[in-house]
C-alpha cells in the first residue's frame, strides 16, 4: 500500500527503482489474478509488455529528465472501456472485443509522463450499472465484506487501487460510476468537470456527457494524476466537444461555503444517516462555514438520466451490436439499454428544456455555497439484496450522484468514516464547472482532518503525503479596494470571469484612501505613504490568469493593477491610483475603506 507521493520519494532517494519495483508488484498481481481468478482483473500485462514499457521509461528519463516526468515509475490500471494500443478493448463483453490502432488521449497521457500500465480492469459491462456485478467475468467482490456489492461500474478500477496492487487508476464516470465505488472500497473517486479531461478513445455509456474518473488514496494523487490528464488546445481541436473549455478555479473563498442538504434521504437500516451526521460534525473542523441548502434541483435532475432520453445515447452507440448479438448482454445491461430505443425526439427536448429550467433553480442554492456536501450514495446493498431486486437496488445508488454531469458539475468522494458494521461510508463534494483543483485542495484538507487509513488497510499516509503544495501558476490574486467589493456596482466584473472570494483582510499600515471625483460609478484611489500610512481593508480574489487581461481592459485611468502589501506581509496584485489623481480628492483614509465611506454618505443623505 503505497501512495504516489510516497512511491516517487523512494525512487528520488535511491530506495528502489521502477525496473526492480514493477516486476516484483506484478508477480503478486499475478498470483491473485491466475491462481485466485481475481476478477478485479480482465487483463494484466505480460513481460514482455512491462520490458517494453520500461525500456521506453529509460528513454523517457534521458529525453526529458526525470524531474519533469511527475509519474515517473508509477504503476497504474485502466478501466477496459478504454483503449491501450496492444490490449483489447472488451467493455466487459467478450464477443464485443477489439484491438484499437492507438492510445486513448488520456492513456497516452499518462504513459509520456512515466507512468506504467499493469492491466485492464473489470466493471458492469459497457459500464451500465452501479453496482460492479453485471459482468461475464465475474462479480467484483467488496474489499472489505465480500457479501456486500463492491459499486461500479469502474469496480476492478477500485479494488485494485483499494487493496494497493497499483498507485492509481482510470475508470469511467457518467452517473457516478468512479464515486460509487470508491466510497464502498474507502478510497478517493475523482469526477472532473465534463470536458476538462479528454474521452477520445473511451467507449462511451452517454457520449454527451461522459468523465474519465481518477480512483486513488488519496486527494493529493488525483491532483498529481488530474494535471498531467487535462485537455490542452491541441486535443481539443483534434477531438469532438461536447463541452466549453472550463474556466479553472483552483482554490475556494476562505471560508469555504459548504452546503448541507435541508434533508437527505437514506434507504438502510439507520447506519448511513448516523454516519453522515457525523461527517458533518467533524467537517466543522476544517475552515469552513455550513449552511442549508436545498438539493431537490438536483436530485429531480438526476431522475432524468435513466428515467429519461439519456439512456438512449447507451441504446445509440450499442445498437447494431445488440440487434446482432442480443445474447452477449448481462441481461440487466440489456434491459436497460433496450429501454432507450423506445424514446422519441421530441422527448429528448423536453428532457433538456427540463434539465435548463432546474439548472435555474440550483443558482439560489449556488448563491449560498462554494461547495455541496452530501453522502455518496443512499445505502449499501449486499449481494443478496441485489439479488432480489437488481434494477431498484442498483437505480437507488444514484441518488446523490446522477445529476452531477447532466448539471456539468466536478465531484470528489472522499473517505468519511465506518458504519456500525465496519463498511466504509463515503460523502461527495460538488462543485461548479472549473472548480476540479480548489475541490481536490478542499478534499486533501479533509483527508487530514479525518485521518483515516488508506484503502483496505491499516495504514495511515504521512501529513506530507496528504498535502496538496500551493501551485496558483493558474490563477492571480487580486486586492479590490471600492466598486469592486461584494455588493459595489462593479462587482460583476469579477463574477464574470470566474473570480472566487479567498480572504476579507487589511492592507499594510502603508497607503492612503481618497475618493475620487467625478468617477462614474464612485470609485477611491489606493496610494502608498509610508510617512503617514493606514490600513486600509481589502477583499482578495483569485482569478483564472485567462481572465486577466479582460478585466484589464475595463479599469480606467487613473486606476490600474499593481502590487498591494497585506497587513501580514505578503504582496498581491491589488488596484492602485496615480499620485497625480489624488490632487484635491477628499482623503478617507480614517474611515478604515471604501465600504465605511459609501455607509457615511448614505447616513448624510
């Protein structure tokens, strides 16, 4: 059980190297896959194929340095929905197979950045279901009660990672098929925003819509594997879009908005709602502010991904191979699939002037919150449950995660605890569009506050293991001082380009405030004195560095962006005035800011 973190410090030191590790991580795999028949496995790479890839690491090494390789040597598994140049592609279907002519984008990826491919793992076949059972190749039992469903469809993706025969894993995500999963196994399921990570060469449930997911152990690997996975403009121009380039927020206000459901619906016996309140007890000790908020929005958008015309992009992409091979389906995978033939076009539309009626309806509940917290799924079914009731017992499990791609949102399942029983219990923190960096940074913070062993083990990671280091090269800082402050006539400008509230704060004792004259709307002038300087408050935002040169655009003379020095010493880009404005502009320094200035004209009038 090792964390990539931990696994690249031992290479830096000289403790190990890829050539002796992987070969020897591939004889235990090996033992579990042919003598135990480990179904978490549908392929595992020959040695012929791990020489290869170790030859081209050494390549790799002197082309590009091993420093600028940030998976270097690192083990990782696929879900086998996706393509690898040399392993077939089954969807866990064997009469379905192919070989494909090259690397999935995100495969490809990973591979230039040193990482290592052990083999294709199994899952519900052509990833419909939940619940990790739904495949030829067998159920993928729980990590920790082998009579309890492991979650899928991405289930061999999870067990692998949750048992440490690999660092970290892909699997796929459209209705919560990486969360699902990792909350059973107690391991972190990364879902990024829908078109940040690139779905060339994933065989697809709901084209439109579909995440490659990221199951790790810990939030501070997925931040690893989530910046070398990004879509760039060349993929982007290569692939078909199905999504906006996500503007990038990498870090939340401070602090952080968390929004807990008014109401949540469990479907067990007490243990998942005594869990979840203690979830949220404990998250009171992060930074953070709780506030209700209601998520039946969501939820009724959720209703329309498997109740509704989605489900025939499934039926669309399998249709010839069903009417061909109509005994090659699990027969619920078949039920589902053949249910999409029967929906119309019409109905489409409907489905999605719907879906844009309730995206309105969750603006109130965004206005409240940075960030949605709320329990991965409603219960946990044992395999005898499912047994009884297949379709209900899977369709329950994607209460809380259905909506999240319909709604174009990003979501990391985190570890949050154990039941009565000794089963893992997951939550899931959701975020808007762009938010994947801020809500892995959020989500590394848990981690540490909760400290809980990794995956299906008693081992606990270091602090710095679980530490995500403060890298804003995506994002600029900036001090506003006036009209751009909460509630002020120009603070759209900054919501428009996706700036986030980090921190209310005072300037250093160092500048005086004037207001302006003749400035429509009113706006003050920061200037520095260090003779005879006050402290001045502030509101620091940190904004998409894409963004920054629009909002340049819109600052007239004699504003402008500058550095600004906190009252804890530290710089940022803050608005500034040229001396030459100050002259015979009423100084306001003693009122303290801005806001105070507005507030004492208001009280004149």
């Amino acid at each position: 059980m090792i964390t990539i973190k931990e696994l690249l410090h031992c290479y830096q030191a000289g403790e190990i190297s890829p050539q002796k590790h992987i070969p020897a991580l591939l004889d235990v795999i090996r033992s579990h896959f042919h003598e135990t028949k480990d179904p978490a496995w549908i392929c595992v790479a020959t040695d012929s194929n791990i020489s290869k890839q170790l030859n081209n690491l050494e390549l790799l090494a002197k082309e590009k340095t091993i420093a600028n390789l940030p998976l270097y040597g690192i083990p990782f598994a696929i879900k086998d929905n996706i393509d690898a140049l040399g392993w077939e592609t089954t969807a866990a279907c064997p009469d379905f197979a192919f070989d494909p002519k090259k690397n999935a984008t995100v495969v490809q990826k990973l591979l230039d950045a040193g990482a290592i491919l052990i083999g294709k793992t199994n899952l519900d076949q052509f990833a419909t279901g939940l619940v990790g059972t739904r495949s030829p190749y067998g159920a993928v039992p729980n990590t920790f009660d082998p009579t309890y469903v492991s979650g899928g469809s991405s289930s061999g993706s999870a067990s692998v990672v949750a048992r440490g025969l690999v660092c970290f894993s892909l699997g796929t995500d459209t209705a919560g098929s990486g969360r699902i999963p990792a909350a059973f196994n107690n391991i972190v399921g990364t879902k990024p925003t829908p078109g940040l990570v690139s779905t060339e060469g994933v065989f697809p449930a709901c084209k439109s819509i579909d995440c490659v997911s990221i199951m790790t152990l810990t939030a501070a690997d997925a931040h690893i594997v989530l910046d070398v996975m990004k879509s760039t403009e060349v993929d982007r121009i290569k692939e078909a879009q199905f999504h906006p380039i996500p503007k990038l927020v990498s870090s939340f206000r401070r602090p952080t908005r968390i929004g807990i459901p008014i109401s949540c619906q469990f479907l067990d016996d007490g243990q998942y709602q005594k869990a979840f309140a203690k979830a949220i007890e404990n998250a009171k000790g992060l930074d953070v502010e709780l506030v209700q908020v209601d998520i039946d929005p969501f939820v009724k958008a959720g209703k329309l991904l498997y109740d509704g015309p989605w489900v025939s992009e499934r039926f669309a992409v399998t249709e010839n191979f069903l009417n061909t091979h109509p005994d090659s389906f699990d027969p619920s995978v078949k039920q589902i699939i053949q249910s999409g033939a029967s929906y119309t076009a019409a109905q489409g539309f409907r489905a999605i002037y719907q879906l844009k009626e309730l995206e309105i309806e969750t603006k109130e509940t965004w206005a409240k919150c940075d960030v949605i917290l709320v329990p991965s799924a409603p219960n946990h079914p044992t395999l005898e449950d499912l047994k009884n009731h297949p379709i209900l017992k899977n369709s329950e499990l994607g209460m809380y995660t259905n909506y999240v791609n319909l709604m174009r949102l990003c979501a990391v399942a985190v570890p949050a605890g154990f039941t009565e029983k000794g089963m893992p219990f997951g939550v899931t923190l959701i975020a808007q569009e762009g938010s994947d960096t801020a809500l892995l940074k959020l989500a590394a913070q848990w981690q540490i506050l909760f400290g809980l062993s990794l995956g299906k083990s008693e081992i606990k990671a270091a602090h710095s293991e679980l530490t995500i280091s403060g890298n804003n090269k995506d994002i600029v800082e900036i001090a506003v001082v006036g009209a751009h402050l909460q509630g002020m006539p120009l603070h759209s400008q900054l919501t428009e380009r996706h700036a986030h509230l980090i921190k209310s704060c005072k300037s250093a004792k160092s500048y005086r405030l004037f207001a302006l004259p003749n400035t429509t709307p009113p706006k003050p002038g920061l200037v520095k004195s260090e003779s005879n300087g006050a402290a001045i408050d502030l509101e620091i935002y940190a904004m998409p560095v894409s963004e920054v040169g629009s909002f340049l655009g819109l600052i007239p003379a004699p504003l402008g962006l500058g550095n600004v020095e906190l009252d804890d010493g530290t710089w940022v880009k803050g608005f500034i005035c040229e001396p030459y404005a100050i002259e015979g502009a009423k100084d306001i320094s003693d009122l303290g800011g801005w806001r105070a200035y507005m507030h004492q004209l208001g009280d004149q009038k």
